[in-house]
C-alpha cells in the first residue's frame, strides 16, 4: 500500500533547484498556478456544498458577454486574454489604492513587464467575473496570489 500523504522525500534547496530550471520568462507566460493541496476525506464527505456548475457557468457567460462587448470596436481583441498593451491601458486602470498595491508588489515580487500587463489582464478577468466595472484591490490580490512562487 502507497503512502501517499507523506511529505516529499527531497530537500527543499533540491525542490528549488529543480524549479529554477524552468525559466522566469517561460513562467511569465502562464497566467495562473496554482498548489493544489490534498483533500481529507472529512472534506470530501461532508455536507457542504460549493457553487454549482449552473451558476459558474452564468457568472462565466456574462462575464465572456461584457467582454464582447468591452471589445466590439477593437480589432483582434475579443476577451481580456487577446489585450495589448494599449488596451490593458484603457481597460485595466487602477484606483489608487490599486496602484499602491501594484507597486508593492512590483518592488517586493521582482516583477517583469511582462507578469505586470498578465497580472492587470487577470484582474480584469477576476472583475468582470464579480460583475464589477472597475479593478478593485481584491481583484487584484487574487491576481497576485496566482504568480508562481519560485519567482517571488
């Protein structure tokens, strides 16, 4: 029988080691990652249950709806994933508690230019979902939490 809670045999220098092999700029191109952790069986079992698949799917479709029409005069750009830069420009504006934020987190993350047009685009994303017009800073924290934590 596999134990398969047991905790990873290699030492954390090794783990990183490892991950640093694949390049920042590599890892700069995917918008979300994500740990996933082991679920108990308690959790599995239990008697709450999450948001539904109908739901998600509503709040997905208007979302991918106001983004249609966010982008109906725009050439080449249907969702938030196709933005240039001078739509992220025009789209992704911060509030100044926002900005304070993206700032932050530029100096303290060692942010690319790159992960900082990624990061304002799935903010977007993460606002239109919760059927907001503006980026707030919850938004874009969650955003933040996606960043890959080898490169923090």
């Amino acid at each position: 029988m596999v134990n398969y809670a047991r905790p990873c045999p290699w030492a954390p220098a090794v783990v990183t080691k490892y991950q640093k092999c694949i390049s920042g700029p590599i890892l700069d191109r995917i918008d979300i990652h994500i740990e996933v952790p082991r679920v108990d069986y308690e959790k599995l079992s239990g008697d709450r249950l999450g948001e539904s698949s109908a739901s998600i799917r509503k709040r997905v479709q208007t979302a991918r709806d106001n983004q249609t029409k966010r982008f109906a005069n725009v050439e080449g750009v249907i969702c938030n994933a196709d933005m240039r830069i001078g739509e992220v420009r025009q789209y992704c504006q911060l509030q100044p508690e926002g900005q304070s934020l993206m700032r932050a987190a530029m100096k303290q993350l060692n942010l690319s230019a790159r992960a900082y047009h990624r990061i304002l685009k799935l903010s977007r994303t993460i606002a239109d979902l919760a059927g907001r017009e503006q980026i707030q800073s919850p938004h874009l924290a969650e955003a933040l939490q996606y960043r890959p934590k080898l490169m923090m």
